[in-house]
C-alpha cells in the first residue's frame, strides 16, 4: 500500500483516541438541538404556567402601585415594600428559571453527553492565527452553517408568516375586547405563535444533531498508519516482544541446559530426539524431565551429556513418547514407568560396573512403549509434536 492511501482516514476512530478528545474538551454539539430543546420548554412553561404567572406578577405591580401613608412618608418603610414586592417577582419566576435551566444542562444528552473538561479552559493561542480563520471561513463546515442559517431563515419566515395569517383576524379582534380579556387572548396569540416557530425549528434540530454526530465521527477518523501507530504504543512495539520472547527463550534454554550435567541419562532418537531425565536416589516420585529438544537443541543436549558423562542411550520409541507426552520439570507418563525403569536399572548397572562393581549390563533391546504415546507410530492419534518442536527451534542456541 502506498503512503497516499495509507495516510487517507479511513479508519473510524478508536476508542482510546475519543476518549482523548474527551479529555480535551472534543465532543460533538448541535446549537440547533439545544436552542430548540430551551425554547420549547420555555414556551411549554408559559403554556402551561403562564395564566398563574401573569396573575402573580399583576397582583405584584398593583402592589407596588398602592401605598400607603406611612410608606410615603417613612423612607425604610419605602424600601421594605420594594424589598418584599422583589422577592415576589424572583419566587414568582424562580420555578420557571429553574425549568429552563434544568432543560439547558439537559440539552447536551441528546448530543455528545456531559462533560466537563479543564483543558477546554487552557488558552489556546493557535485560534487567533489569522490564516487559519480565513481557512476556517472557506472550509467545508462553514458553507454548512451557513446553509443552516439561510434554512432557519426561511423556516422561521414562512412559518412566522403563514401563523400571522391564520391570526389575522384574531389580532384584529382584539381591538373590541376588553382590556382584561384582550390581554389575556393577546398573550395566547403570542404563546401559540412562539410555540408553533420553535416547533418549525425542530425539523432543522432534527437533522443538525445526526449531522453533526456523523461530521465529528468522520473528523476523528484514523488513518492505518494511526491505526498501527496507535497499536503499538498500547500493546508494545512487536519487534520489541519479539525480542523479548527470543531473551525469554533464551534463558528458559540456559537453565534447561544447566540441568543437563544433573541428569541420570540422556534418551536420544539417535539424532533428532533427546530427552534427559533425573531420578533422585531418595526421591518417592516419578523421574523428571529436565531437558528436551530436537535436532539443534538435541544435538546440545547430547554434547552436554557427553562432556558432564551423563549416560546417553538410544531408545528412538521412547525418546520420541517422552518427547511428546511431557514438559520440562513434569514426571514421565504413568504408561512409560516400565520401559524408563529398564532404562534407569542400566545406567545404575553401568554406574556400578564403572566403579569396578558386577559385570557390565547388557543394553535394554526392546522397551515397552504404548504404541498410542509414539506419535511416529500409525496406531498414534496424536499428530507429532510440531508446536513443541517449533518452541525448541526458537530456542536454538
């Protein structure tokens, strides 16, 4: 793949890179969504509250236009009236003031969710640059807001319009009500207006919310050299597991290779296999596997062995079962016991015969191995063992 494609952003964003934008205070946001969701619960509070408002609010300013003697004439009493009249225009429009508010923290739910980012509060010096706001002017997102004011133009317009003149004649009654009566129809014509403008704004919130989801999705795509970039920095370089994998191996084979020289005896293939086993005198368990390999690492067993004069007996079946069937460190399969106890009694014979005790033993002719833990032998339903040879070529030294 070329760098061109590569570098295109085609790849949607990961979730370490959104919450990274998180952090800094980058989530999408719709004006339109939240301008219409507090204009509609503001005209829905007067719907709905707005007869007991207006009955507060009038028996407040007749309050405040009937005094008294002693509130004339007495200063402090002038200003404890003012004083209470106030707080009963704030209580009046407290409950109201608390419902938009409540519906403007609400708003950024719809759209992006809360947040609240110190890093949106650092001064960012690189927005005044005077070449980015001319490219910001001419850009993409920019003819869009654009297009949305001219749409909420002429939304606005043609829904203002077609209410001024279903109320046409309603207004024009006005003029024979009385002035109780008329102020009240007045202020439903308004409330009934407000509502059904802000009602036309919720066809652009409807399609600016899911917009501005998809542009800010499609502005934090990765490209997949991100992509691979961003993936080693969190799960690790993997030349640098590879390497560390090789070291691991490595030192797993060192002390594979120390044990060697402990070992009682080295079985063989003669030349692809090699399994080294140890039986401690006093030990109550099974012999252990100290040491394994195949060719290259076989071959290094069995120059240890020679040099620390470790016995070293071909046994091709056996060597190849052990092989198979065990780890380094576990204790040879209980199928095996027979035929690694005839191995073991020669080497302690041999041991006993170098030390100019007895004769010298024969080598053990025919060991008996199941003919299922041989994984060369077609009665074997385990395929050979390639994962294990591959983990020991890894190991080569």
């Amino acid at each position: 793949m070329s760098e061109d494609s590569d570098a295109e952003k085609t790849e949607a964003a990961s979730p370490k890179r959104l919450e990274q934008a998180r952090e800094e205070g980058d989530v999408p946001r719709s004006r339109e969504v939240a301008t219409f969701t507090v204009l509609m619960a503001s005209g829905c509070c007067l719907w709905f509250a707005g007869d007991a408002i207006v009955r507060r609010l009038t028996a407040v300013m007749v309050s405040g236009l009937t005094l008294d003697r002693e509130q004339i004439l007495n200063p402090d009493a002038m200003m404890l009236r003012i004083g209470y009249d106030v707080g009963s225009v704030l209580l009046t429009c407290l409950p109201y003031a608390l419902a938009i508010m409540l519906v403007a923290l609400a708003s950024p739910v719809l759209v992006g969710g809360w947040l609240f980012s110190s890093k949106a509060f650092t001064p960012n010096f690189g927005k005044l640059n005077p070449i980015r706001g001319l490219g910001n002017m001419f850009s993409k997102n920019a003819l869009v807001e654009l297009l949305k004011a001219i749409a909420k133009t002429l939304v606005v317009g043609v829904v203002a319009w077609m209410v001024m003149q279903h109320q046409k004649d309603a207004v024009l009654g006005l003029s024979v009500e009385s002035l109780r009566a008329g102020s009240a129809h007045l202020i439903s014509l308004l409330i009934t207006a407000f509502l059904l403008i802000v009602g036309a704004l919720g066809l652009i919130a409807a399609i600016d919310g899911p917009y501005q989801m998809w542009h800010y999705a499609n502005k934090m795509k990765m490209s997949l050299q991100e992509v691979k970039q961003e993936s080693k920095e969190s799960d690790g370089n993997p030349q640098i597991k590879a390497k560390i994998r090789q070291m691991q191996h490595e030192m797993s084979r060192r002390r594979m290779m120390a044990d060697v020289p402990k070992a009682d005896v080295v079985v063989t293939n003669p030349t692809h296999y090699a399994v080294a086993l140890k039986y401690g005198e006093n030990s109550r368990g099974a012999p252990q596997v100290v040491a394994k390999g195949i060719d290259e690492v076989a071959a290094k067993i069995r120059e240890l062995a020679g040099e620390h004069k470790v016995a070293i007996l071909e046994a091709p079946a056996l060597a190849r079962a052990l092989y198979q069937h065990t780890d380094i460190g576990d204790e040879i399969p209980e199928a095996l016991y027979g035929a690694v106890a005839e191995v073991l009694a020669y080497v302690f014979q041999l041991r006993s015969y170098g030390k100019g005790q007895g004769e010298r033993p024969d080598k053990p002719k025919k060991l008996d191995v199941p003919p299922e833990l041989d994984p060369h032998n077609p009665a074997s339903q385990t395929p050979p063992a390639a994962g294990a040879a591959d983990k020991n070529k890894g190991s080569t030294p």
